[in-house]
C-alpha cells in the first residue's frame, strides 16, 4: 500500500508538471491565505470580501487530493496519481472539502463558544469573582482559585485535544466516503463514515498516511525558503491521500455492493405492483372486450335476419318498355299509348270500365278505332303503329 501511494506520481504521464504546478499552487496559498488574514485583522475589515481571490489556489489544492483520493479508491494499487488539470471541478470540489470540514468542526466551534460564554458570565455576570475566589480558597487554601483555574482550563484542553485527534482519524474517512460518491451527504453520513473508519485496512492506511506526512513536513521544512520544500510538503500530502484513499476503498466498496442488493428488491415492490395495476387494467378491460362482442355478433344477426326477410319478399313488377328494361319516363300501364281509356258521361275515366276495357283487349276484342261513343284514343293504336312499320 505505501509503495503504491509513494510511487504513484512516477505512473502519471505528466509528473513534472504535476509537481510544479501543485508545489507553486500550494505556495501561493500559502501566502495569498496569510496576506487576507493579516488584511482583515490589521488593515479593514472590508478585505473579507477578497476571500475569493486569496482562497481560491489552496480550493485548487484540495481538489487535487480529493482526485487522488478517488482515484485511489476506484484504481486500487494500481493507480497512478491524476492530471492537475480542469480547475474549475477542482475549485468545485475543493469547496466542498473545505465545507465538510468546517461541519466536522463545528461542534468544537460550538462547545468553545459555549465555555467562554459562561467564563464571561462568571467574571462580569451576576456572580460576583471574589466571592467565588473566597469560596475556592477556604475549600481547597490558599492556591484554591489557580488549582480550579487550571484544572479547568486542562480539561477544556484535552477535551480539545481528544476532538481534534478524532477530527484527524474521521476526517479523512468522512473525505474518502465524499470522494467516492462525489455527493457531500454522503462525507457527512455517520453510518458510512463509521463504516468506514472501523475497519482494519483504514486504521492501516492512516497510520502510513501520519508517518507519510511526518516525514514530508520533516524533511520539507528547512528547505521551504527554496521552494523545494513546499513541493515536497505537496508531494507529502499526494502520498497521504493516496494512503486514505487505498484503505477506505475496501469498506466503500463493500457499502456500494450492499446497496446495489439492495435497489433490486425496491424495484422488485415496484414492479410488482404496477404489474398489478396492469393486471386490474386488464381485468376491467375484458367486460367491455366482451360486450362489444356480444354487441356487434347481435348487430350481425339483425343483419342476417334483414337479409333474409328481403329474400322472401315478393319481387317488384317491373314494368317494360324497351327491351323488358325498365324505363323511368314510362307512362303508367294505363295511359300508354294505343290504350282505349273510356270516359263516363262526365267525362272523367271510371275505374272499373277502365278496367274493363283492359280485359277486353287483353282477351283479344278490339274495339272500332275513332269510336267516339266508345272513349278517345291517346294515340294511334298498337295495331296502326305496327301496320305503319
């Protein structure tokens, strides 16, 4: 696992201009940071709002071993150290670096305003000093008040010091877990960076990252007036976050594994129950299926049945004119031409005599032509016309 971290910049196509650009961008952090706090505390308080511009190489900084730390966990030994390029997702991922440990941090932040919250209460509050001055030397003599000053101030101080040790070994697990996901919740998840921190591979990881690092700063300090040393204190840390980075990978691959067991069996309900509703969808379908069945064999009988009625009734006469092909401009029967229609003293055609007439020359009587006493002819009759031709 150390091999692997300390050699890991030899198997980057660019390891010299990893190292110089990451050695100048953490020098000038370095200073950047100094000359904003120095600006604000000493100079104006309206400096604060330059934060962005004297923050921003040591974000590029951070981002960088948030890459490395990642692309230890994904990689494994066999990994190289990543390019210093695309510095705006390093900037990205820097910030959310720097968040995760100020959240880390806050219960200390808040634990200390707490305590000097009651010291100020204590000394120009209700409780008068002296009077508790007089009580702690006639409980403990006359070196009563400084026994309980120091006391409490050793308390507060390994209570501090107990924090910030635990700050030192969670916060690199907290980053692997966020570096893993590239999520922050999930840096700030108690079950996943306890999961992580518990195992024997991190604990391994870490100690090998501590020792990187005491010897980095070791050997990098005398020689930061050259500038060498701020490259060796940015490959220092390179090798260290290569280190959380191999020791976490275990326990957040194991964590990932879990999860994707578990995503199946969520979509599992899921898919059951839209099977369901498809089911049910389904089922109500059916009825309607079976109605307009039943709708449409019953419109198809009564089709049937018109059908048939229309074979059985009686044929139309059709009257015919020209070749037995009806004629819609035909006459009717008993006005056509040649036809005797007798005329009552009236002068209006009686029904019966018309018909009369008709079985007269149907049964092959003729009647004399021109007789006026007989009727009027409409025309020639069929025996002229056919003498004409």
């Amino acid at each position: 696992m150390l091999t692997a971290a300390a050699t890991a910049l030899t198997r980057t196509d660019d390891t010299a201009g990893v190292v110089l650009v990451g050695g100048s961008v953490t020098l000038l952090g370095w200073i950047l940071t100094a000359l904003w706090l120095v600006g604000v505390l000493f100079v104006s308080p309206a400096i604060a709002v330059a934060a962005p511009v004297a923050f921003a190489p040591s974000l590029v900084a951070r981002g960088y071993f948030v890459r490395v730390t990642r692309s230890a966990i994904q990689s494994g030994d066999a990994a190289g150290a990543p390019s210093l390029v695309a510095w705006g997702e390093l900037v990205r991922d820097g910030l959310k670096s720097a968040l995760l440990s100020a959240a880390l941090l806050a219960p200390l932040a808040g634990g200390l305003a707490v305590a000097g919250g009651a010291v100020a209460v204590l000394i120009a509050g209700p409780v008068d000093p002296e009077s508790t001055a007089t009580a702690a030397e006639s409980a403990l003599g006359p070196n009563g008040p400084v026994a309980v000053a120091v006391v409490a101030a050793g308390v507060v101080a390994a209570l501090v010091g107990a924090y910030l040790l635990a700050f030192a070994y969670v916060r690199p697990a907290a980053l692997a877990a966020f570096a893993a996901s590239g999520r922050l919740r999930d840096g700030l998840n108690p079950r996943t960076v306890a999961g992580v921190a518990a195992t024997g591979s991190y604990a391994t990881g870490w100690t090998l990252a501590v020792g990187a690092l005491a010897v980095g700063y070791a050997v990098a300090a005398p020689t930061v007036p050259l500038i060498v040393g701020v490259a060796l204190a940015f490959l220092a840390r390179v090798v260290a976050h290569g280190l959380y980075g191999r020791g976490a990978a275990a326990a957040l691959r194991e964590g990932s594994a879990r999860d994707a067991a578990a995503r199946p069996a969520v979509r599992t309900d899921r898919d059951a129950a839209r099977s369901g509703s498809r089911t049910g969808r389904r089922a109500d379908a059916t009825p309607r299926e079976g109605s307009n069945r039943g709708a449409g064999v019953g419109r198809a009988a009564d089709g049937d049945r018109e059908i048939g009625r229309a074979h059985n009734d009686p044929p139309v006469p059709v009257v015919s004119g020209d070749g037995g092909q009806p004629m819609r401009s035909e006459p009717p029967a008993a006005v056509q031409v040649g036809r005797g229609v007798p005329v009552d003293e009236t002068g209006a055609a009686g029904g019966d005599d018309a018909g009369d007439a008709d079985d007269a020359d149907d049964a092959g009587g003729a009647e004399s032509d021109g007789d006026p006493a007989g009727g009027f002819e409409w025309g020639p009759s069929l025996a002229d016309a056919e003498g004409k031709r």
